[in-house]
C-alpha cells in the first residue's frame, strides 16, 4: 500500500538523520546545536529572527544558540546588503565538510536506484519526487 511503502521510506531518511545527528556530538556540537546548524544550512542564510521563528524559540534563545555554535566555528554571521542592523547566518566550510556524511548517503541511495530501475523509470520516479517535494512546499 502506498501510504505505507511512503511512511516506510520517510522512516529511514529520518533514521539516518538522526544517526548523523549524534555523530556530530564527536565533532564539539551537542545534538540541540547540530540541528540548529542543520536548519540554518536548509534554510539558506536566515536572519537570527527567521530562524527563531522557524524553530519556534525566542530570539534571546536563538541568539544564546547562534553564538555558541559560532564559537565552534559552524555558523558565521554576515551582515545584511539591505540593511546593516540585520545578519545573515551562513554556514562555514567546516559544517560543509562534515555535512558530506549526508551527501554520501544520498550518493549510496542513488548508486543503487540506478543499477535496479531502468533509465524510464528513473525518469518517473524523478517526476514523482518532484511532485511530492511540490507538494511539501505548498
């Protein structure tokens, strides 16, 4: 059935961020502060506001978090062209390198696909991705 082989699926992408979640604790960031890195990284240099929304914090909290994680050198702020009161939060080249733990995943994922689907299938089912990613963001 479709809603469970779905459910199924989301189960094992959300196993496999939760595994790189505390993997990350070996590299100095608590699991709270890995995620906020994670969520800044995903949405594409918030401000300290947007991300206190985002996650539903203060922004007295966000900015406890935000410079903290700046001290391990994941996060940099950089202020706005728009206005210079406001920051970007943007992440460093060390969150990149370690965030490759996800990009290697996804390349295991993919390597499979390929060598089991056809190229026709490959095509509709990269169609149906893009529906269901669609459909996320309405």
């Amino acid at each position: 059935m479709l809603e469970n082989e779905f459910e199924k699926l989301y189960y094992k992408f959300r196993l496999n961020y939760c595994k790189n979640l505390f993997s990350n604790v070996h590299e100095g960031l608590t699991p709270t502060e890995s995620y906020c890195v994670e969520v800044i990284f995903l949405l594409n240099r918030p401000t300290v506001r947007e991300f206190a929304k985002y996650i539903h914090i203060s922004q007295p909290n966000a900015t406890y978090r935000i410079n903290s994680i700046i001290e391990k050198g994941y996060i940099k702020k950089v202020p706005s062209m728009d206005d210079k009161r406001e920051y970007h939060l943007e992440v460093t080249d060390k969150f990149i390198r370690n965030y490759g733990v996800n990009a290697s995943f996804n390349a295991k994922l993919m390597k499979g696909i390929r060598e089991r689907l056809s190229k026709p299938e490959i095509d509709k089912l990269e169609e149906v991705i893009k529906i269901i990613v669609d459909e996320i963001m309405d």
